[in-house]
C-alpha cells in the first residue's frame, strides 16, 4: 500500500458524540504522531475518520427503541419527546440539520419526535463556530476549579519566601556551624512533608472520598484541609508544630489536586475541555505567583514575617470552601450512583440548551453502560490492580506516570520551592531574591494564557516533545552562567535563563500533566487512576524538596542547573515512547486510544516515527510511508 492510500491529504473528522465536527490539522512533522484514522473507504464521499459510536451500528427505529427502553428504565419518561430527538442528534451528530426534514417526510415514523427549534439548531452549529459560548454555570464550575488551583499554587510558594526566615526563628539555621547537615534535612522535610501526606493517603483517599461525598462534598472536605492547617502554620511555635500543619496540609493538597481537574473535566464539553481543564495548571501558576506576591508585600515585617507567608494561604481557601456548592455536581458521578434524573438536572446547568444536555446525557449512557455493568460490585482493591492487570487501564497508567514524573524531572517544582534560596546562592541579597522569585512566578503565569489557546489544536503530546528540549538548554544555560565571576551579570542571567525556562514551561509541561491524566481512565477507574498519578507527582516533588538543600550545598548551582537538564532530555524520551495523544477525543472515544498496548506504541516510534522525521529532514516535501497505528474501520 502506498504512503498516498495509507495517509491521506484530507483533513480527517472526528465522529463526536456532541454534534460536533472536530478538524484534525495535519501533526508538525519533526514530532508528529501517526494519523490515527481509519482505513480509507473506496468512496470519497466517506473519508472520515469515526471513533466507534455505539449507536451508529443501529437504525434510527431501533435507536428510538433504545432511548425508549432508558427513559423507562431512568424514570425520565415524562421527557420522552425531547430524548427522542436528542437520540437522532446523538445517532449521526453530522447531520443533525436533516432532522426535521426527517420528520416531515415520515410523520408517522417519527410522530414521537419532535422537530429542532431554531434556537436548538443555533446552539449545536456553535458548538463548532463558538466553542467558549457556554451557560454562567459551567464557567462558574470552572472558576470554583480555578480558586482551588490557586489555593495549590499559594501553598507551595508560602514556604519559598519563608525558607529564608523560619529555620533560623524556630531553631533549625541551615548557615551554623553546628549539625548544618541535619538542619538541612529538617529544612527539607518541613517543605517536602505536605507533598508526601498529599501522595500518601491524600491522593489514596480521594476515591472512598468521591464515592461518599461526591465531587463537591470532597472537595469542600479538601478546603477545610487547606484552611485550618494554613492558619495553624502561622503560629507555630516549635519546628515541630509546623512539621505537623504542614502534614495536615499535605491531606487536603492531594485530595483535592486528585478531585478538582476530575471535575472539571467531567462537566466540560469535549471540544474545549482540554482548555477548561488545562486552567487547573495555569492557576496555580497564578497561585505561584500570588504567593511570591505576598512574600513581597510582607518582606518588612520583622520576627512575624514567616508566619504571614506561611499563614496566608487561607484568603483562597475561604472562597472555594463557601462556593463549591453553587456549582453543579459531576453528571457522570451521578450516573455512576445511578442517579440519571439528577444527572440530567444538571446537564441542563451545564449546556446551554436541553437537547444539548439529553443528547450528552443518552450518548454518555450508551458508552458507559457496559462498563458500569462490568465494575458494578468491583471494591477498591479490585479495581486498584484493574489499573495495572487490564491492559487499557495499564496504557493510560503508564502514560499518566510519565507525564505526571516528567513534571518533576524537568525541575520547575525546585524553583517553585526554593527559587529564593537560589538566587540568594547566586549572590542576590534576600530582597532582591524575593524580587527574582516574584518575576519568576510572574512568567509562569503570564505564558500559561498561551498554553490555554493551544492546547487543544497542537495538542498535548506535542506540546511536550516541542517543549522539553527548550527547558533542557535553558537549565544548562543557567548553570553555565552561575559560572561566571563577575558577579551583577552573574545574577542577572542566572535570573533571564530561569524566567525563559518558567516561560517554556507554561506552555507545555505546566498544563499538560492534569488536563492528561484527569482525561485518560475510564469512569470506574477515573478517581483511582487520577489519585495514583498525581500521588506519583506529589511524591517524587517531596524527593526532589528533601533532597534539593543537600544536592545545592554538595553540587552547587551548576552542578544542580546540570542535573535537572540531563533529566529534561530522560523526561522527552520517555514522553515519546510511551505518551499517545488525546486532543479533542471525549473521554469515552479514549478507550479506543488506549486499547493499543504501551509496547506496540513505543514499537511504532522507534520504527515508524523516528525513520519518518529523518526522511523529512532530507526530503521535506516527501510522503508520509507510515503505517496505521490505529486501524479501525
């Protein structure tokens, strides 16, 4: 088969299940993965790319048939008509325009279905031409997500600015002659603690914590974790006492860093939530920045300094605790009860018309209802080892873990946590380090707004193979410069090539990792999946925080500039062996994404991928040989 017939030059669709047709541009060569499409039909007519839509296969009689059979089963009868329709808009989401032709053509056929109101039909054709047009609701959920992100962001940057203040005010001074070495480590341990209480049990609870309480429920639980333990920081009195605040911290950081992106993403459409879910990332780099803003503000406080850094974080915590119940509850964690009324309830909240939320509600029932079946009865150590004993579940494990350890290989959570300490190394005076952190904050910030348009059109993988190289030259730049004598320029690139890699890593490695692993398990195992990958993330950024002080005093600047950039060149090669791409998929059509085995993907890049960019750097213009990686028909 030629390259030509394998690959075609026609932009191929996606068969989404909310009416709307998704443009898959063509992948940038140098890191570009297969077209995932289907073998191409002998009518040109077809040559669309279809994820398996499991009413498709059936006639429209007996898709009516089907949405009959649920609202019966559902108790949702009395909105019969308006399922009806909504089901012939879910069965062919590209013609959804035909239907009242449809109608008029046989009425007695279809004398259960009710015509599309112009109203209807303006809002599905939005779906396409308006992707950001949606009910205050859902913006609401998402700013409610976007406070409790923030609240992430202020909680680890609070201990930047105070790492400067509090071991000497509590006994523990790093600079003494006596025990530096163990002082060190308990200056580590104070700022890893809230990360390894967040990765174990914080993320583990996470799943008990949704099935009980929900998504809301859990997450305002997280909100008193957050509040309580920030303001007992502030008045600690021994090392001790805020060893303990900080743990309890850690608790309510990791069950809610595993619940909010879920939520978000699952009260998202699907053409934007890889945005909406991406706003996790980029606020709590406006936490980050937040949080250096405040060690600014409070600089000149005197002894008490350290306690307001520490203690501040509590203002978002406020907010996201009174305002998460305004939001509508996760219609799949709903359905997941089998409460479909609700459900459907709170659809209605979250689009903006009620065929829009009947078509997402039958449609996620028909992907999910094997499923549900499957795991019905399943306990949480069972579907503990389905994450690594099923193979689709043992894809999407992997993927997460290394996008999820990534994040910390490339060294940004080092600057997030000690990037104070750093520039003072540098020979920067404790002002002007607090200064540095706050424009490195800044950018973080200021670049993730291009990541938010991005995202979804580049798409996560490439985000991350673009990206990684760029982090990689910059950490080693820095290091470098940390090498020269002349010490103001010494500081001011030292501090240029820090703020151009916290640019480089907005963009990609910042939003990538939770809007991909909130995407990627399927229901039943979403909570569980989601807790194990962002407990890989809190772990290894608690190795890094104890670690970090001991690695600066043995290695110095360069050497740990140095190390960090060796592990952003391990982080690329792992991403692209074993890290498939999930843009503009819903979460259901992923299961087919990841039905492809780990092995077979990372078999593909080495012998497809790789032989294929080189052609292209000798012959730009030449075809594309490779062969399908996903061959559905």
């Amino acid at each position: 088969m030629s390259g030509e017939s394998r690959h075609p030059s026609f932009i191929q669709r996606a068969h989404d299940p909310e009416g709307l047709a998704i443009e898959m541009q063509p992948a940038i060569p140098s890191f570009s993965i297969p077209n995932t499409g289907a073998p191409q039909p002998a009518a040109d007519a077809d040559k669309y790319f279809r994820f398996p839509n499991p009413l498709a296969p059936l006639s429209r009689r007996e898709v009516l048939e089907e949405v009959e059979q649920f609202l019966i089963a559902k108790d949702l009868t009395k909105f019969r008509r308006l399922f009806k329709t909504a089901a012939l808009v879910a069965h062919n989401p590209m013609e959804y325009e035909s239907i009242n032709a449809l109608i008029c053509a046989d009425p007695a056929q279809y004398d259960s279905v009710r015509p599309l109101e112009e109203e209807e039909l303006e809002a599905l054709r939005n779906e396409s031409i308006k992707r950001f047009k949606h009910p205050r609701e859902l913006y609401l959920t998402i700013a409610l997500c976007s406070v409790g992100a923030a609240v992430q962001g202020w909680d680890q940057t609070g201990a930047n600015g105070a790492n400067l203040f509090f071991p000497a005010a509590l006994g523990i001074p790093t600079s003494q002659q006596r025990y530096p070495d163990r002082n060190a480590w308990l200056v580590g341990l104070i700022n890893a603690i809230p990360y390894l209480t967040a990765a174990f049990p914080g993320c583990w609870l996470s799943d008990p914590l949704n099935f009980y309480l929900g998504r809301r429920g859990t997450i305002f639980l997280a909100a008193i974790f957050c509040l309580v333990p920030g303001i007992g920081s502030a008045f600690s009195q021994t090392w001790e006492q805020l060893l303990v605040c900080r743990l309890l911290l850690g608790i309510g950081m990791g069950v809610k860093a595993t619940t909010v992106p879920i939520f978000a993403a699952e009260n998202s459409p699907a053409s934007i939530r890889g945005a909406l879910v991406m706003s996790w990332q980029m606020w709590v780099s406006f936490g980050i920045f937040l949080g250096m803003s405040t060690n600014l503000i409070v600089r000149k406080s005197g002894e008490i300094v350290w306690r307001l850094q520490l203690g501040s974080v509590f203002i978002l915590a406020v907010p996201l605790l009174l305002g998460i119940y305004f939001c509508p509850e996760s219609p799949r964690w709903y359905m997941k009860k089998k409460r479909y009324q609700a459900a459907f309830a709170s659809l209605r909240r979250l689009r903006n018309t009620d065929i829009q939320a009947a078509r997402d509600l039958f449609y996620m029932h028909s992907q999910l209802k094997d499923e549900l079946r499957l795991q019905e009865g399943k306990g949480y150590f069972t579907r503990l080892m389905g994450l690594f004993m099923e193979k689709r579940n043992r894809t999407a494990t992997l993927a997460s873990f290394t996008v999820m350890i990534a994040q910390q290989l490339c060294g940004t959570n080092i600057m997030a946590f000690y990037s104070s300490t750093v520039f003072r190394d540098a020979g920067a005076s404790d002002e002007a380090a607090l200064w540095a952190s706050w424009g490195y904050g800044l950018a973080e910030f200021l670049f993730a707004f291009l990541a938010l348009r991005i995202i979804d059109s580049l798409g996560r993988r490439t985000l991350l193979l673009i990206t990684f190289p760029q982090m990689a030259w910059t950490l080693l730049a820095a290091g470098f410069c940390s090498l020269i004598k002349a010490q103001t320029v010494h500081v001011v690139l030292v501090e240029f090539f820090v703020f151009l890699f916290a640019a480089v890593y907005s963009v990609g490695e910042g939003p990538v990792p939770f809007t991909y692993s909130a995407e990627v398990f399927p229901l039943s195992h979403r909570e569980l999946g989601m807790g194990f990958a962002v407990a890989t993330n809190l772990f290894w950024a608690a190795v890094l925080s104890v670690t970090f002080p001991r690695m600066l005093a043995v290695m110095g600047a360069f050497g740990a500039f140095a190390f960090y950039a060796g592990l952003n060149v391990l982080a690329f090669i792992m991403i692209f062996l074993v890290m498939p791409e999930t843009k503009q998929r819903t979460l259901e059509d992923l299961d087919h994404i990841f039905s492809v085995s780990t092995k077979e993907f990372a078999h593909y890049q080495v012998t497809e991928t790789i032989p294929y960019c080189v052609k292209r750097c000798v012959h730009p213009r030449g075809p594309d040989t490779r062969a399908q990686l996903y061959p559905w028909s």
